[in-house]
C-alpha cells in the first residue's frame, strides 16, 4: 500500500499529461481543481512545476503554454484562464498549499536578468534582497547555478517572465493589445496584492498551524542598497520576518506584496546596456574585473576563459523590450502611484524622508517607500535604455506615456474635485520633494528626448503631438520651478554646505533658533538631491542643467525645427490642394496631366489634409508650451520663425539636400538628413524601372493591362528592329516615331547610379506601348466617342477610324508644332 501511494504521484502527473493533450481547457480545469482540492501537499508538489510550466509557458520560449499574451475576451477560454488563476482561484490555492510546507523550486540563473546574472555568476551577491539566502552552489561549478524559491516567488517569477519570454506569433495576431488575459492578470494581481483600499486579503488556504507560513527570516545585515540611498533598512519592521503568534494579521502577508513588487521590477525593469552595467557595477566587481585581467596578463599562455567568467563575456544581454512590455511598465508604474498616494493622511509624513515614530502598520509603511526604494533606479534605466536604442518612429508614444506617467503621479491622487484642465492645473507644493528626488528623470530623459525630437519627422501628425504631450506636461504652473529648484540644490557647492550645516541640533527652547532648523531642512534636502543624482550617474557625472544655457540652445534648435515643419506641412496641405483643384472632370478625357510617376507617389496616410491641420495645432500648442517653459521671448520667436520663412523660398526648396561627393555618387551630410526629415528639400525622385512593368494601379484593369502587355511584347520583338531604324532617321518620320515610340520624360537629364543607367539604356529603346488603353479614363473616352459617333449615324468601323485619324493627326501636330510650344 505503500509502495502504491509513492507511485501515485507519478501516475497524476502522467495522467494530468496526458489530458492535456486530448482534453479540452475546461474540463483540464475542472480537474484541476478537484485535484487540488483532494490531494495532500506532498503529492501536488511533484506536478507544480509542471503546471506552472504548462500555463506560462517554459522559460526558454520551447512550450508556448496557455498562450495568455494572445488570449483576448473575444475567445471562449478567456473567463476559464481568468478564473482558474484568479489571486483567489485555484492555482493560487495551489500555491498557498504548497507554502505552507515550504516546498522550494529551482530555477536557473542563467534566466535572470543581465545585471543579476552577471553578479552572481562574479561571485557578488546581487543588490535585490530577493535573490539573498537562495543560490545553491553545486560542486559541478559555477555555470549550473540554480536559485531556490519558495511556491509563491516561482509562480511569480514564471509569471512575470512570461513577458519577456521569446514568443513566435501566429500570422495576423500582435500580443500588444491591453485587453488581452496576461495585461488583464498583472492589472488584477496589483490590485489585489497593492491594494489602494484596505488591507492585503489573508490567505483562503489555512492548514493545522493555522496560516501560510511567509518566508525565511532575513538577516539584518542585508541591506536594502539596490532600493534607495537614503537609509541601510528598507522598513522600519522587517516585513520578511517571520511573524509571532500574537503578530498583526496584515504584518504576517505583507510579504507577498513586496515579493510580487520586487519579482515584477526585476524582471521587467532591470535591463540595461553593457556600457551601463559597467557603469553602475560595485566596487567590488571592479577590483575582482581587475585581479583576472591582471592574472590573465602575467600568464605566458593564456587558458580560454569558460563562458560566463569575466564581466565582459557574463553580461551578453540584448535588451529590445517590446510594445506590450511597455505597456505592461506604464500599467505598473500608474497603480503604484496610486497605491502610495492611498496613504492615510494622518500617516503623511512632511518629506518623504521623514521617518514616523508613530506606530504605522506594515502596509502603510511599505506605501510610504515603495516608489522611490523599489521603482526609481531601474525605472530610469530602463527609459534611458528606451530613449536611447527606440526607432524613430511613433511607436515611441508608448514609452513616452510611461514616463510621463511617473514624472505626474499627482494624477493618481484618486481626486476628482478639482474640474481644472490639465494645462491649468497647478502642481501642488507638496510634491517637490518628489521632483526634486527624481531630478534625473525630469532633467535629463528630457534632453535626451531633445534628442530624438530634432531627429524625428515632425510633419508627421504622431510625432508632434508626442512634442506637444511633452511640452505640455512640462508646462504645468509650478512644475518648472520645482526642476530649477532641484538643480540649484544639487549644484550647492560642498564647502558652502557644510559652512551651514549647524554643529548641533537644538530646538529653540535650548538655545537653537527657527533658522538653523530651517538651514537643517535645506542641508538635508541638497543631500536628497546629490545622492539621487550620484545613485544613478556616478560621482564623477557631468550634470547639464536644464535651464542652462547649452539646453536652451539646443531648444531653440528644436524651435526651428518645428517652425520649419510646420511650413512644410502648411505647403504640402497647399501642393495637396492645388492638386485636388487640378484635377477637374476634363482630366478624364484626357485634358489633364497623365503621369504614372505621379500617380503613384506612395504618399503616407499622415500625410492627408486633416492630419496635416492636426499637425499645425500639435506644433503651434508646443511652442507656446515651450514658450513658457524657458520663459522666451514671444517677440524673439516671432522674429526667429519669420527669418527662418523668409529665407526659405521657392527655389530653396527645390534645391537638392545638402551632399558631398564620395566615389559612388553623392553622399548625405547630418544638415541634408535633417533637411529631408523635415520636408525643406528632397532628391527629384521618379521612376526609372520599365514602365511596363509597373504596378498594376487602381484605375487600370488588370486583365486589359496583363492582355495588352503580351500583345506589345509580340510586337515588339518581331518588328523592334524596324522601330529601332525609324526612330534613328533624323527627318521628319523619325521624329513622328519616336514621338508614338519612346517615352517622352526619357529625355530629361538626371544623375544616375551606374546601375540605374545601365537598366535605362535597356528600357529606353523603341516599343510599342498599349497600356494606357487599359485605363478606365481612356475606357470612358473611348465609350463617349463611340456614342457621340453613333448620335451622328456612324458605324463602329467608322468611328474606329476617326478615332485612329484624329489621334495620328493630334501627334503630327505636335510632332511639328511641339518645341514651339514648350519655348513659349
């Protein structure tokens, strides 16, 4: 009997795999949830890896499992998916289960991020207290390293990496859309773990001791340095401890709270650049970087180094984080702004780095850090990474939102009395010690947008109105002044700093005064201000002010650039125009312009009138905003825009981009670049294929055109010799043939490349060409002479004549009278 019971367990899972092939998810659920409301702890532990595995997928892409980033509330699986790994469903059920007799899980190092990797595979323990007291060292060496986690941390590693797993997406289906199971999931799981309201609901699962046991007690060596600057402790409670029997109920499940935030943050956020790992590595990873290149130095024949030693070869990461991982970051980072403005106001303290000596519970405490001990640091290299490696196109918009987001956490107050727009809206006092703690991702995410926005199409409705957002947000009464205050605190001179510091601190009613305690506000907020900024771009950082005088050139650069796209835009919505006017009803007959290079000019949809007013609005709203942002002159940018108009003329425009010569032809400088970005001039694009072969067009028939091409083409190859002959005499019936046999724009001189020439010389030779028949324009005009002809009693033979005649007499006339014209 026992032997049966220790084999069981291997029969479930077999079973439970066996099902997942030939049962349907509803009923594999259903099961599920009888097994795990049936079976002990110590049979379940054997198929929870594998049911993890099963629903996320496995962590190198291989098994897709239940495919949650493309499961959408249209399919009839989403409400099953849902409820199954509701935080108060089954699976989680499972997990609570599973932790209250502290199972562990392995997984291998090699799936952490690049920035953890590489420290534990340098023998340095990672910043994360999340990582601490859970590696296991195996004797066969360094590159099979696993961590341990207990059920719920595995659940959520599994969950959280499900993100930025690798996925092979079907034909036809994206996995950035927000109502899909995954997006839905983190937004559930946030709320229910971060609640804003209430307290974190207690475990539905308790066993003989009476709850689920939280993890390991940490030790209080371990500080929280990788979360914050400020202080060696994250809590004022170590809210990992394990709780005594007579301890607060919300105390003993805060720890799934701060495990869920750190596993999130970790996984998604810690990313970065090997420039940027080398940066911000530890002193000691540096010294020990050190001793091996200097160990390796002195050897006389060096040993090939494994793979996973040495910083440059651990940290091999390439980071592209996708639409749908952005979009995942931005939900995170506006619930946790809403989950710390959800303190209790009595529990608000003056500045953020005020410690409360009142008694606050866990929950409340953990709100009153959570933003700038567990986000801040990763969040800003993160949008720096973004910021600097994202195309330049308008799926930028996503990260853009993201970090507006967290520079505005004063709009997830959760207040609706105030009915002010956003752009009357003043910042309240209150949250400058928030700017001036996060200076950098105000400050210098907004020169490296500059960046982008000088080298980004700005006629392009999209990407003005990301300079517009931006401008806006910026321009919010209060706001800059709080930016320029931060930068005047961090750029206190040291000496200056410790003349006011004050040698003791004495309240007035032992002999201190209101004003040293006042220099002792100022002391402690510069010493806020440099430590964030030192945190994050090093001691040794050269800090560009963003109200000095190098910013404001660069945004008056940016003016002209918009000054430029907006009068670009304004002359495209004109040409657009004309062209719309131009085209009149007589052009159907013939009478207006027939080029099949115009035609099709593959003309982005942006590029339409009304987008075009929409980028006029975006554009002239940003300069206002910029306007008051830097405090410019409105007569100096009016008298900068009209210079930059007048010396714009007509035939500036048709001026080609700036080049230089180079070996294979004309070579673009930075200035043409910009110059065509920004519509101000453009190479004399056309065509320079076979016309015949041209795209068959929306106003053709495409049966006429493929049936005329075959018919030219046997033509051509039996009589091309004698068309070759005619258009070479240099009478008048040459002229006549070439002008029914060539192309006419053939004759305009243009700068090839020798490529190009070489296919030219091979189209430019004498043929019949059939195509324009095909058209519905000459289909219609045909129809219209033939029925003209039959209201005066002609034949079709007849008419069919008259037509032959009046088109060999149209191209004689022009054959004679032709260059006449053009000289007039």
């Amino acid at each position: 009997m026992a032997a049966q019971t220790l084999q069981q367990p291997s029969f479930l899972l077999a079973n439970l795999k066996a099902d997942s092939i030939t049962k349907p998810l509803l009923q594999r659920c259903q099961d599920l949830v009888k097994i795990i409301d049936e079976y002990p702890a110590k049979e379940l532990h054997l198929i929870f890896p594998w049911l993890v595995e099963s629903v996320f997928g496995s962590l190198d892409g291989i098994i897709a499992g239940w495919n949650l980033r493309l499961l959408h509330s249209r399919s009839n699986e989403y409400n099953i998916v849902m409820e199954f790994l509701n935080p108060s469903g089954p699976m989680m059920k499972l997990v609570y289960k599973l932790q209250a007799e502290e199972y562990k899980y392995e997984i291998p190092v090699s799936y952490l991020p690049g920035p953890v990797k590489a420290c534990i595979q340098e023998g340095v323990l990672p910043d994360c207290p999340l990582f601490h007291n859970k590696l296991q060292f195996p004797l066969s060496g360094l590159l099979t390293l696993n961590l341990s986690l207990n059920p719920f941390e595995f659940f959520m590693f599994n969950f959280a990496y499900c993100l930025i797993m690798p996925k092979i997406y079907p034909q036809g289906q994206l996995g950035s859309s927000t109502d899909s199971a995954y997006f839905v999931l983190v937004d559930t799981y946030l709320k229910y773990f971060l609640p804003s309201e209430g307290s974190v609901p207690p475990s539905p699962f308790s066993d003989s001791r009476g709850s689920v046991t939280a993890p390991s007690p940490r030790s209080s060596s371990v500080s929280f340095a990788g979360y914050g600057v400020h202080s060696p402790s994250l809590l004022k409670h170590h809210i990992f401890h394990q709780p005594s029997v007579n301890a607060d109920p919300a105390a003993q499940e805060i720890w799934r709270s701060e495990t869920l935030l750190q596993m999130f943050v970790e996984i998604w956020l810690h990313h970065y650049s090997l420039e940027m790992y080398q940066k911000l590595q530890s002193p000691q990873v540096k010294l020990a970087l050190l001793q091996y290149r200097l160990s390796m130095s002195s050897m006389p024949c060096q040993p090939h180094a494994p793979p996973g030693f040495g910083t440059l070869h651990t940290y091999q990461e390439p980071f592209t984080p996708t639409d749908e991982h952005v979009l995942v970051v931005r939900l995170l980072v506006k619930h946790l702004h809403a989950f710390s403005n959800s303190q209790k106001p009595e529990q608000l303290p003056s500045s953020p780095s005020a410690h409360s000596h009142t008694h606050t519970s866990p929950l409340e405490e953990f709100k009153r850090v959570v933003v700038q001990r567990f986000v801040q640091q990763k969040l800003y290299l993160f949008l720096q990474h973004c910021f600097s490696h994202w195309p330049l196109d308008a799926s930028f918009r996503a990260v853009l939102e993201t970090w507006l987001s967290f520079i505005q956490p004063w709009r997830y107050t959760g207040e609706k009395s105030n009915p002010q727009p956003d752009q009357n809206r003043v910042v309240p006092d209150k949250w400058e010690s928030f700017v001036q703690e996060n200076l950098l991702v105000y400050t210098k995410l907004f020169q490296v947008f500059l960046n982008r926005a000088v080298r980004t199409d700005l006629v392009n409705a999209k990407n003005a109105l990301m300079v517009f957002r931006v401008a806006k947000v910026f321009a919010q009464p209060n706001l800059p002044e709080m930016i320029q205050k931060g930068e005047q605190l961090f750029l206190e001179p040291e000496h200056v700093l410790h003349h006011r510091q004050p040698r003791g601190y004495l309240t007035p009613s032992q002999g201190g005064s209101y004003l040293s305690s006042r220099q002792r506000v100022v002391t402690d907020m510069v010493f806020r201000v440099k430590s964030h900024v030192y945190a994050l771009e090093g001691q040794d950082c050269q800090y560009k002010q963003m109200f000095g005088t190098e910013l404001r050139g660069a945004v008056m650069k940016l003016i002209q650039i918009i000054a430029q796209a907006r009068q670009t835009a304004k002359r495209i919505s004109d040409h657009s125009n004309d062209v719309a006017a131009n085209s009149s009803f007589l052009s159907w007959f013939g009478l207006g312009s027939y080029d099949l290079n115009t035609t099709f000019s593959g003309a982005e949809p942006e590029e339409s009138g009304e987008c075009l007013k929409k980028t006029h609005e975006f554009l002239d709203r940003a300069l206002e905003n910029l306007c008051q942002i830097f405090k410019l002159n409105q007569g100096q940018l009016t008298q900068l825009i009209s210079n930059l108009g007048s010396s714009q003329d007509d035939g500036n425009c048709k001026q080609l981009p700036d080049c230089i010569q180079g070996e294979n032809g004309l070579i673009l400088t930075d200035l043409g670049r910009r110059q065509i970005i920004n519509g101000l001039r453009r190479f004399d694009i056309q065509y320079q294929g076979d016309l015949e072969l041209q795209p068959i067009r929306s106003y053709e028939n495409a049966l006429l055109v493929r049936l005329f091409y075959r018919i030219s083409s046997l033509i051509n190859e039996r009589f091309g010799g004698h068309m070759n002959a005619l258009c070479t005499r240099p009478d008048f019936l040459g002229r006549l043939g070439r002008r029914y046999l060539t192309d006419p724009s053939s004759t305009i001189k243009l700068k090839h490349s020798p490529l190009s020439r070489r296919t030219l010389e091979r189209n430019n030779q004498p043929r019949l060409s059939l195509r324009p028949l095909a058209s519905y324009r000459t289909i219609l005009l045909l129809m219209f002479l033939y029925v003209f002809g039959a209201l005066l009693s002609l034949g079709p033979v007849s008419s069919t004549v008259l037509i032959l005649t009046g088109g060999f007499l149209y191209g004689l006339l022009m054959t004679l009278f032709g260059d006449k014209l053009k000289t007039h």
